[in-house]
C-alpha cells in the first residue's frame, strides 16, 4: 500500500501536457495520485489520461451527487497528506488569494487541512504583474508553497519567467515536503551514477542579489540593469543541496525561489542591515549588484523642473562596502565569503585587486560590457579567482553556473564527494 497520498489538481494551461511525467514520477516511487482536472485543463489533457496513469478516478465535477450527498469534496480535501496544483494559473492563483470556492479545484483547495505546493505557469508579463505578485506574496503568507516559475521560452513566443517548473523539479518539491528526501549516504547496492547532493544540509548560506534603489526623490532612484536572475539562480542551487538560504534581494526582476528565506530591501543600507541580522552563516554569496552611492540630499517630495531649465544638483555619498565589510568581521566572518565582480575591461585585473583589497575568499568575475548580452540575459561566462588563481568557466546557462558554483561551495565546506565511494560498509 502506499504510504503516501497526493491530490493533484490539474488547472488550465499548455504546461498540462507535462503532468502525465509527474503522475509517472509519482507512482514510480509508491505515492498514491488522486487527479483533480478543472474544465480549462481538459482543453489541454483528458480526464482518462490522468485516471489511466494514476489508477485513480480523475474528479472534475463539484456536484457529483453520489458523492456529494456524503460530502465528497470535504473528504477528497482531507485524504491526502499533500495537496499539488500543477499547473497552477494566474486565475486559479488569484482565486486561492481571493478565498474563493466557485468550483471543485477551488473548493478543495478553501477546504483542505493539508499543506499544498503550487507550480504557477503563466505568460511572463501576467506572472510579473503586480496583481499576481501580491497574491503569490498573500499566498506564501498563508503558508502555501511554491516551487518556479522557470525562465525560459514560452508557447506564446515569449522569453521570461513563468514556466512551470519541470516535473523533475516539481517531484523534488514534492519529496521534501513529504519527508522522503534521498539519503545521503546510500547502500552499496544503491548506489546510482548521479545521486542528488546534499552536502550542504544543516548549512546557512547568505545570498544577496539584484539591485538597490537608492532614492533621489519619491519618484526617482539610482540603480542599476541587475535582473536578480543569477542570483536568484544560486539560492536555488544552494538550496537544491541541502542548504538553509537567507535571500536578501533588492527590488529584482526575477521573483526569489521558493524554499528560502526572502528578506526584501529597497537600499544598500537596508541590505547591510539585513545580512547582519542574518548573520552567523557558514558563508556569503554576494551576488547583489549594490549601488556605490546613494543621493545626499535626497528629497521628501518630487524635484520639479525650475523655470531655467537647470538640472538640480545631486550630491552623493559613498554607501556601506558590504562585501568588505562581512569579508574583515573580527567576530562572526562566515567561513567562506564569495564576491562578484562585474567589469566591462580588464576584468582579471580589477576583480583580483577587487579580492585583495576586500579581503573576500573567492571573487566570481564576469565581463558585463553590452557586447556580451551578459547583464539582463539567460547566459553568464565567468572566471573564479581565488588565492589559487583566476579559473576561468566556459559560457553557459546562468542556473548551471549556479549549480557548479554551488558545488565548489559545497567543496570548500565539506569537501569533495566521489559518489559510489560514500557507502555504508
């Protein structure tokens, strides 16, 4: 029998053609599925398609009268230990946030008991309008969790966030959530090519990331073309491995991973403050593109154009060196401090001085000159320097940067792994 239940609600989108895979994943490893397919999602895959792969009933009607003279909607709500909505639209988001009940997904979703995992799929410019980002923020509240969007290529042509996470990525969720993690240590007899790594378990990592808008007047800031996505793509590879994330984000483009601790700034003194306040950590990724100065003599209310014509005089001041500053704490210095360096010339140059001066451990180092495509864009090409020397990466995916970072990091506090030789004797 199995031990483990999951009512999977199945919504409307082209992202639906992935869930037979996940249904597959699901019962590959004895988790009983009960699918829930609301009308706009059999536009895109069949009730019986899901009944078949899950041997179990595919429920799409609320008002199911043999059932519901018993309450059916109630028990189906409590039956499972998880709750998964996948894909999960900008509609059925809002409706969550909304409380609404008007139909059987909704209604199991009001009435449910359990804890319940969504994997939003959208265009990117729904999923990045402010009315998603306040239900997603509402939601989490509430203690729903998410796993994605993705980046990446949309069937509306598109490029951004919004789509759903693999069912790979969504099975990995779903395992944590249910307690059914893979060991990290595996039976000989186990032991298969490309296990998960999870070397950075009972691990805390401080991630910064994106910009920092430094105000000008209650309109106006200073910032600069930071995305967030490298960064946010490295809080999900350390938390991939294992590792307890506090992500301090300035005000990015790409929404922060679910599974880690989001704490929100606007300036780079908020940002200092936060990453002190989550300090001890056993390192600091400071991925954050942090303004070097902020607006003196800021002002309360909009600057308005005078009758000359003259532009107002701005006055600057340095703001606080995070990176130097976490790299020479006396008392409570993570054991591995990471910088980056974003250079548009001689950039092995600048970012070696840039290590030495600020006393950080590794300084990641890209060339962000607008030739490249590197700030904004889905790619990164870096060079990792070191007290070693200067380890230079090819171009790639900005997640698999992450990820490779990620396992040097795992390197450098646990040490490396040969996966096959960790076994039980």
């Amino acid at each position: 029998m199995p031990d483990s239940r999951v009512l999977l609600i199945v919504a409307g989108g082209i992202a639906a053609f992935k869930i037979p895979e996940l249904i597959r994943l699901l019962r590959r490893e004895g988790i009983a599925v009960e699918p829930v397919l609301t009308s706009a999602g059999a536009q895109f895959v069949t009730p019986l398609t899901l009944s078949s792969l899950a041997e179990a009933p595919c429920h799409t009607e609320l008002f199911d009268l043999t059932r519901e003279s018993q309450m059916g909607h109630i028990q189906l709500s409590r039956n499972a230990d998880l709750v998964v909505v996948a894909p999960a639209t900008a509609d059925l988001i809002a409706r969550m946030a909304g409380g609404m009940a008007n139909d059987l997904a909704s209604t199991l979703l009001l009435a449910t008991d359990k804890p319940v995992l969504i994997a939003p799929a959208m265009n990117v410019r729904m999923w990045l309008h402010p009315a998603t980002q306040r239900n997603r923020d509402l939601l989490q509240q509430d203690g729903i969790h998410f796993v994605g969007p993705d980046e990446g290529d949309m069937a509306c042509g598109e490029y951004g966030p919004g789509r759903m996470a693999e069912p790979e990525v969504i099975m990995d969720a779903i395992r944590r959530m249910l307690g059914r993690e893979r060991p990290l240590r595996l039976p000989l007899e186990a032991v298969v090519p490309s296990p998960e790594d999870h070397r950075l378990a009972g691990k805390h990592i401080i991630v910064t990331s994106g910009p920092t808008h430094e105000p000008i007047d209650p309109v106006r800031y200073i910032a600069n073309r930071s995305s967030g996505a490298q960064g946010t793509a490295i809080a999900k590879a350390l938390r991939d491995m294992g590792a307890r994330v506090s992500f301090v984000t300035g005000p990015a483009e790409i929404p922060p991973p679910d599974g880690v601790d989001v704490i929100r700034v606007e300036t780079a003194k908020e940002m200092r403050a936060a990453v002190e306040a989550a300090l001890p950590a056993d390192s600091a990724v400071m991925a954050a593109a942090v303004a070097d100065w902020h607006v003196l003599n800021a002002q309360g209310s909009k600057i308005k154009k005078n009758a000359a014509g003259q532009a107002p005089t701005l006055e600057f001041a340095e703001n606080p060196d995070i990176l130097a500053w976490i790299s020479q704490l006396e008392c409570g210095r993570p054991e591995l401090v990471v910088g980056f360096a974003a250079e548009t010339n001689d950039v092995i140059a600048h970012a070696t001085a840039k290590r030495l001066r600020k006393g950080a451990d590794w300084i990641v180092a890209n060339d962000v000159s607008p030739a490249t495509g590197i700030m904004g864009g889905t790619e990164n090409a870096v060079t990792l320097i070191s007290d070693s020397g200067a380890d230079e990466w090819p171009r790639m995916a900005k997640a698999d940067v992450a990820r490779r970072l990620a396992e040097r990091i795992a390197d450098a506090l646990i040490g490396p792994v040969l996966f096959g030789a960790e076994v039980d004797a």
